[in-house]
C-alpha cells in the first residue's frame, strides 16, 4: 500500500523545499482568533516562508454562511496581521463572485508567485479534503503545511488520496481554539481578549458583531483553521 511521508517543517533538511515560499492560509476567519494567528506565524518561522497570507473567502461551499459580512471578515483579518512581519490579508476570495474554492485561488495566485506557493491548513480539514472541489489536483499542486489538530494522529494521513500530496506538518502543539468559541463568548456577553487579538476584539464590540441571534446562532457555525 502507498504511504504518504508526512514531514515536520521544524526540521531544517524538510524546510528546504519550502523556503520563500508562499504559504496560502484560507478560512471565513469569523473571527480570525489566536489559533490562526500562531499557525500562520509557526508556518512563516518553521518552513522559512516568504510570507503567509490569509485569505478570508467569500462564500465557503461546504457550510451554511457567514455569520458576519465579508468585509467585516476582512477587516478583522487586516487587523490580526497588522504590525506582524511577513503577515499579509488578500481580497481574492472575497471579490470573487460564486463561491470560493481552493484549487481556483491556487491557480490565479501561482502566476503572481514566481517563488511558488504552499497550502496551510488544519489537519481536520486535510482529513476530509475529499470533499473539496477537484481535491486530486489541489494536492498534486502545491505542498500542504498542515496544523496538528487533537485526535488526529499523522497516520490519519497513510495512504490513498495522501500519496498524491507532499505534506509538511508542523512542529507544535495541538491548537483547538475555534471560531465557534469565541463567537459564543461574544453572544453570551463575555470576554474574548484572551482568545482574539485586542484589535480584532475592539472592532467585534464597535460594531456589535455576533450579538444577535445569542448562543444557538454562535453554536449553529462551526469554527477551525480553514473554514
């Protein structure tokens, strides 16, 4: 049976192929939370990135809608990443009209990254990539730079579709964090300044976000690193 090598980017002799890379970050990032804040900067340290950049998207083909607008998505992301060196926000997703998927973006960003490109995503979301519009091809594209994910063991990875991937995992700790979470917080009228960036926590109570529709709605859309 084929296996699939799952590295660790954390070790330099792996890293190699990444390097100045750019590592593509995707989610509906609502909130964007510390979770997604220190994989992308794990990504950009371990795998010697160029730059990671998220991208919010516009309508996720895998799950109801947004709880937020797409410009308050993007909003907050701009301000997750601000200040923070090789941290960049793009508008690629939500700009475009349909629905966002990956192996699109993929396309229309290689020819603007003569270095060349890698995926980052949660090791959840690898687990059931088969569901994703013409999966084969986005793991035959580019490398996958994945974030461990509790309960999901590398072995998760063995095998048929993985094979066909080049898959870097990152060398931290299981981070669960969920956008569910602090959306619940925020409905429920706690505090979220542990778990979100003090900027993106100020733009939440500016503009009353995530308060209507209380703790079914924060539960009703489920949260992870790409979403």
């Amino acid at each position: 049976m084929a296996t699939t090598t799952a590295t660790r980017c954390g070790l330099a002799r792996f890293a190699l192929t990444l390097r100045r890379r750019v590592g593509l970050f995707g989610g509906t990032f609502d909130p964007p939370h510390r979770a997604h804040l220190l994989v992308a900067q794990e990504a950009l340290r371990q795998c010697g990135l160029s730059r990671v950049v998220l991208i919010p998207n516009g309508v996720p083909p895998q799950k109801g809608g947004p709880s937020e607008t797409k410009e308050d998505r993007f909003r907050m992301v701009q301000l997750l990443v601000r200040g923070r060196r090789g941290l960049t926000a793009s508008r690629i997703e939500i700009d475009r009209k349909g629905p966002s998927y990956t192996i699109d973006t993929i396309r229309a960003m290689k020819d603007d990254s003569p270095e060349g490109l890698c995926f980052i995503l949660g090791a959840d979301r690898l687990l059931g990539i088969d569901t994703w519009r013409e999966y084969r091809a986005l793991l035959r594209s580019v490398p996958l730079v994945v974030a461990p994910r509790s309960g999901i063991p590398l072995s998760s990875f063995s095998g048929p579709p993985y094979d066909e991937a080049t898959i870097h995992v990152l060398d931290m700790a299981a981070v669960d964090l969920s956008s569910s979470f602090v959306r619940e917080r925020v409905a429920s009228g706690e505090p979220i300044e542990s778990w979100v960036p003090r900027g993106v926590a100020a733009y939440v109570r500016s503009r009353g976000l995530y308060r209507t529709g209380g703790r079914e709605r924060a539960q009703g859309i489920g949260g992870s690193y790409r979403q």
